[in-house]
C-alpha cells in the first residue's frame, strides 16, 4: 500500500517537474481568437499613439504651432499704422522707398510675420493689385505654398519692380553725380540717399571726396582756399 502511495507521489512530482513545451498559435488562430486579437489591437493602438501620430499628439502640435508669433493671426481692425499705398509703377526707387517705409512702420509696432503680408497687400492699387491676384493664383494652380512672411513677399516683388542691373545703375549713377544747379545741401542730401540705396560702406574720408570732386569750380576753389588758410594757421 504504501509502495503505491510513493509510486503514485513520484509520478505527481515527476508530471510537475516535467517541463512543458511552449504552445505555438498560428496567425490565423490568432485573428480567430477575440482575446489575442484585442491584445494584437492594444499593442498596435500603443504604437500608434507613441509613435506622435494621434490625433491628441496633431492638437498639440497644432496649438504650438498657433502659439508661434510668425504664425499668429491677429484682428489687423486694432493697429492704427499708416502704409503707404503702392500701384506698381516701374519706378525700382518708388518701391524701394515703400518697402522701407513698410519696414520701419512693421518694426516699430511689432507687426507679427503674416500680419505684415495682409497689411502690404491691403494698400496694393491699380497695377499692383491685379498683379499680386495673378501671382496668387498662379501659386494656387502650381500647387506652392502660400506667401505668408515678408521676406518672402520682398523677394518675389523685388523680382518684379527691381531690375537686375539696378545696382550697376545705381553705382554709376554716383559716379556721375555732381552739384550742378542744385544747393550744397541738396547735392549732399542727394549723395546719401544714393548711398544708401547701393548699400555702399565705406569710411567718411571717400564720402566725402566724392562730395567734393562733385562741387561746382567756383564752390571748389573757395574750399582749396579755406582748406590752406586753415593749414597756415596751425
């Protein structure tokens, strides 16, 4: 009896001790299975939403993406700015006056980045109006990005309004300028402006040998005059 009681225990022991083969369920099983399937589902629904593709992860970007300053769009009703109106006129110095006349307005009441492209486009007339709307829907039909910050308006109308030879024409401009029947002031005045249009850099003594080699013989001569008076003196 009891020689069958130990015979009995060793098999227990030895069907606990036995190791177990690992079970193998096949893909199909494992779609036919609910409880796999929604395990499969799970796993699949964590790599989605960790992955930044969840709709919870696209509102936040989108909410970071509002919150840029470059992206903000703003009620233009409550900025009391003045723009200069622009109509197209093939004038490269006429715009290039309004483009810094924009510029210093924007700056100074810190007009976000799109903001300053519905502000400029909202004084465009004549020419210039129906200019931009072709080049709108020419970007619409092409399949481009939308214009929104004012670099890149600066650089599609300096496309338009500023020829290429501009600044040639514009160094060759100052070489040639002299005072002629203008006053000392305005032959002066006339000189920066050009100056600064070439983005010319250069230190004060070349500026002001042009401004002399571009007075008249007589304003001239009585500056050689008070040039050496001033020179016997020392």
């Amino acid at each position: 009896m009891m020689d069958e009681f130990d015979g009995r225990e060793q098999i227990r022991e030895g069907k606990r001790k036995e190791p177990r083969d690992p079970i193998h369920i096949s893909e199909e099983d494992r779609r036919n299975d609910p409880m796999v399937s929604k395990k499969m589902a799970d796993e699949q629904a964590n790599l989605y939403y960790n992955s930044g593709h969840s709709s919870q992860d696209s509102r936040r970007r989108s909410r970071r993406h509002r919150d840029d300053p470059d992206h903000m769009v703003e009620n233009l009703e409550g900025y009391k700015i003045r723009i200069p109106p622009f109509y197209g006129h093939n004038n490269p110095d006429e715009y290039m006056d309004w483009e810094k006349k924009c510029e210093f307005n924007f700056n100074l009441h810190n007009i976000s980045n799109h903001n300053r492209v519905k502000l400029a486009v909202s004084e465009f007339n004549d020419y210039a109006l129906r200019w931009w709307e072709q080049v709108v829907t020419a970007r619409q039909i092409g399949g481009a990005f939308e214009v929104t910050t004012w670099e890149e308006m600066k650089r599609i109308m300096r496309q338009r309004f500023i020829p290429s030879y501009y600044q040639r024409e514009l160094h060759s401009k100052l070489r040639r300028l002299t005072q002629g029947s203008k006053k000392v002031e305005e032959y002066f005045q006339e000189m920066e402006v050009m100056l600064l249009r070439a983005n010319v850099i250069e230190d004060r003594e070349a500026t002001m040998s042009k401004f002399l080699g571009g007075l008249n013989c007589k304003i001239q001569d009585v500056w050689r005059c008070r040039t050496l008076c001033a020179w016997k003196l020392l």
